[in-house]
C-alpha cells in the first residue's frame, strides 16, 4: 500500500482536468485489477467549465468491487 500512495504522490499534478489525473487513474485501475476478483471501471464524468476548469472536459473516476 506505502508503494501505491508514494507514487501517486510523486504524479507530477493530477489536476482533474489535466492529462496526469488520466495517466493515475489509469495506473490505479491496473493495480487494483491485479486483486483477484476485483471488478474495476473507469467511469467517465462530465467537468464542467468553471472557475478551476477552463473548458469543459471529460474526467474519470475509478471504481473497483469484489462480488
């Protein structure tokens, strides 16, 4: 677990409109689908234009269950 924390920690900004939150949400799906059992889904959500986002833009979440 240290291991995961530290290297989203070393992500160089996973702002949510930026490419990196993409690349750690990707990278966090893949270690959690290497849990036996464990169903994982990349879940896109709409993030909309405002005072942090200058544009409108996709983002995920990460959701992972076991059965």
């Amino acid at each position: 677990m240290r291991e995961i924390v530290e290297r989203l920690a070393a992500w160089p900004n996973r702002h949510s409109g930026g490419h990196h939150a993409i690349e750690a949400a990707e990278w966090i799906a893949a270690r959690l689908r290497e849990i036996p059992g464990m169903r994982v889904a990349l879940l896109p959500v709409e993030l909309p234009e405002g005072p942090r986002m200058p544009r409108t833009t996709t983002g995920f979440q990460v959701v992972a269950t076991l059965p």
